[in-house]
C-alpha cells in the first residue's frame, strides 16, 4: 500500500456542527470542512430536514426526458445569482464532472460555430481542476499527474499570479499584471486555436491556498473577449461564499462564460456539480440536428436528494445573511490569528473570506510535514491537513466568539508542537493502527 495509508485513519461515527467524533468519542473540530466541501457543519439541522421530506418524495429519477422540482429551482436560483447572466444550467455529479463538460462545452461549442481549429486549452500554473484525464490535462499539480502524463492532451500553461512570487517592490496587483501579459502574449499568438482559459478564481486551493489580485480575473476576461476565448471559471472549491462573496468572480466584477460548481453546493452531503453558461454558449448547441447538441451525462446527474441539499443551502444564504455573518466571524478568527502574522518561523500568511492560510519557513519544515502536523493536530482535537509547507484553515461557517480563539490556539500550539520536535521525533514513522 501506499506510504500514507501508514497513518491510520480516524474511524468516525458521526458528527455535530464543527466537530467530528471517532468510535472512542474523541473530538476533532473539522478545520478543512471535510476537504472543502462542509458549509454549515455536519449534521445540520435545516439541511436534514429538507432532505428527509425529499427522501419521502423523491430520492432520484433520471434527468433525461424527466426533470424534477428540485433541480428546476436550483437552477433558475444559481442563475438569479449571477443576475441571470449565466442564464443555463448543466447538471453533473461531482467536481471534475463538471470541469470535463466545461471543457467539452467549450470546444464543442466553436465546432458548432465552425471554428474547428479551436480545440486547446489553456490553464494557469499549479492550477488544480480534477483528476480525471481531461481535468488532469488542465491540472498543474505534479503529485496527482506526473504518473499519467503520458495519457494527457496538451495544454498550455501560463504564468500564475499566485501572489507569493511578487519580486521586491512588487504588488500583489503588480504580479497579476505581469502574469496577464504572459496570457496576452499566448492568446496573440495562438487564439485561433484555443477554445478555453480555465482558471480557479483568486485562490489556487490544492497549490497550498494561493491566492491573487482580482485585476488579474479583469484582465482574462478582457483577453478571452478580445480573442474569442471562452472564461471557464472552476469554482468548485472558491464559490458558495468561500472567499467572501458568493461566487469569487464578484470580487472583480466579472464573469465567466462557462463556471463549475460542486463542493459546497450540496452543503457537503452529496455528490453534485453544476455548468452554468451564458446564452450565447447554450444558442450554439440549440438545433434540431442531434450531432450539434451536448450529449453528456452521468447516471447520478442532477440527483434530487443532492438537489434540494443545494436549495436547503441556498435558503440558509438568503435567509440568515450568511456572507455579513460570516465578515463577522472571520474578523474573530484573524484577530485571533495575528500573532502567526509577526512569528518570524511563519511567511505569506494570507487570509480571504473564510480561508486563512500561511507557510512555515523552508529550513523549519523538515521530513514530512504535512503528515507530522496533521497527527500533532488529532492530538489537539483538530482535524487539519497542510498542503507542502502551507497550513490552511478552511472552517465550517460556524465560527463564534468561543470556537475563533479555541482555533488560533490549537493551530498555535500545534504548529508549536510540530516545529519543537527533535529531528528523531519527526523521523519516527506514525503508530501504526490498532487492530
Ligand atoms: C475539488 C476540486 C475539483 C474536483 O472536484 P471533485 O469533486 O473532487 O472531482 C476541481 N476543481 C477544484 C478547484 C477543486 O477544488
């Protein structure tokens, strides 16, 4: 098996809000809400709920010459959000789903304008869209793809503005500036093959929580529409309010062609992604000639359990003011956070919306970090996973004025724990699991 099977798993027996509990009733507070996926804890009332009534009625019916209430309003609601600028809805049932229709979209959607030539894509550095082999053509992580490289179409990958690499005297602006000229330069030379730029708006999350300056979104949408390039936004991990807003591109007043959603759309309960486009995407596909529509599915598409979790999500959004109270809370937790902003064992520390993430210094992090400090954390009651030398927290939106500092300390004393162990300490493999 592979190494990291060598930590063992925690056996979970179920959840409450935050905290997760194992069969010996201990408790982690789920500080990664399950891989980005959790928005309003586990086991949350108003989500079980609606769920229960929609089991009782309809669990699932196929989404082929059949639709349901459910996915009716889920979709006319999600395109309200965008002000009805992505007036259509493609159901899927889970994130890299959506990532390989989008792509498909795009390219289909040229082949039926009779741009047969634009059939590339293109994608930002470290950028991470899913690890099915369309997605992974699309994917900048090594980790997930090196082993498939071979199997993988071509794309191109630019520049990305990932913040961090600002050079002396530069902005975060300044960056995202010098990473569109690298795009303007590609798009000039090349647009007259390119179907898409895809990109994971504001923060690259599997890059380590990376984040950059909305001029950067600007200026991709200004390049695609001066190139006849579409604008797939993934915000598959950054929408639903994750950093601030409800869906990412808000923060530079822009949007997409064609954006994924999945992750938190179903409140972290079940499998669901979405494609919503524009018309002028949809008007492509509209003919009475089957070889010019979008035949694309998956059995589970637009299932009406992980449907109206996603309305019972989207109640919780218009009626509690989610995004002012989570402004509210995320004040807590960076208050509460700021000693790690002058710990001069810690850099890039960065925080959006209800993402906080920072980097321990290269010469502190030693063999295995990520894995030393997930196993530090359990022992603090956190269930928390460094990406590389990043550690992020990425929280259920359920913080208070008890819970924030509770956090910061535990994340503090952990990175404490982690970073006083002797060289011996870190070298000794994890106990390996009780029978
Ligand atoms: C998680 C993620 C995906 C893939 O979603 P899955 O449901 O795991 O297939 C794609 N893009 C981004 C940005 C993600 O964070």
């Amino acid at each position: 098996m592979q190494r990291a099977a060598q930590v063992p798993p925690l056996a979970i027996s179920h959840g409450q809000g935050v905290w997760l509990y194992d069969e010996d009733g201990k408790r982690y507070f789920d500080a990664v809400s399950s891989w980005w996926v959790n928005l309003f804890g586990h086991a949350d009332a108003r989500i079980n709920a609606a769920l229960k009534d929609q089991l009782d009625r309809l669990p699932h019916v196929m989404l082929a010459g059949c639709t349901h209430a459910p996915a009716v309003e889920l979709a006319e609601r999600l395109s309200a959000l965008t002000g009805g600028v992505l007036g259509h809805c493609f159901f899927a049932s889970d994130g890299a789903s959506a990532v390989e229709i989008a792509l498909k979209m795009a390219f289909h959607h040229w082949r039926n304008r009779g741009l047969t030539d634009k059939r590339e894509f293109v994608c930002l550095r470290q950028g991470y869209h899913g690890e099915t082999l369309g997605a992974l053509a699309v994917t900048d992580v090594q980790i997930f793809r090196n082993a498939y490289d071979p199997l993988l179409m071509q794309s191109h990958q630019v520049m990305s503005p990932d913040a961090r690499q600002a050079l002396p005297g530069e902005s975060a602006a300044d960056v995202a500036r010098r990473a569109a000229a690298e795009l303007q330069a590609l798009l000039e030379a090349r647009s007259g093959h390119i179907a898409a730029l895809i990109l994971e708006p504001l923060v690259q999350g599997a890059a380590g929580m990376a984040t950059y300056h909305p001029t950067y979104l600007q200026a991709a949408r200004a390049l695609c529409d001066q190139h006849q390039v579409l604008l797939i936004a993934d915000e598959i991990a950054v929408g639903c309010g994750r950093t601030g807003s409800f869906f990412a591109c808000e923060h530079a007043g822009i949007w997409p062609d064609l954006l994924c959603l999945s992750k938190g759309i179903s409140g972290g309960y079940l499998p669901l992604s979405l494609v919503l486009s524009r018309d002028s995407v949809y008007q492509a596909f509209l003919d009475d000639d089957v070889a010019r529509g979008f035949l694309h599915s998956h059995s589970y598409t637009g299932n009406a359990l992980a449907c109206r979790a996603a309305l019972a999500v989207l109640d919780r959004f218009e009626d509690e003011d989610v995004l002012a109270r989570n402004r509210q809370q995320a004040a807590g937790l960076s208050a509460a956070l700021a000693p790690l902003q002058a710990d001069p064992r810690v850099e890039n520390f960065r925080h959006l919306g209800m993402i906080w993430a920072f980097d321990v210094k290269e010469p502190l992090v030693g063999a295995r970090f990520p894995e030393r400090f997930h196993l530090a954390g359990r022992a603090r009651e956190l269930l928390i996973r460094p990406i590389g030398r990043t550690v992020y927290l990425l929280p259920p939106y359920l913080l208070n004025d008890t819970l924030s500092p509770w956090l910061a300390r535990q994340v503090m004393a952990t990175l404490d724990d982690v970073l006083n162990q002797t060289p011996e300490d870190a070298a000794r493999p994890p106990e390996p699991p009780t029978a």
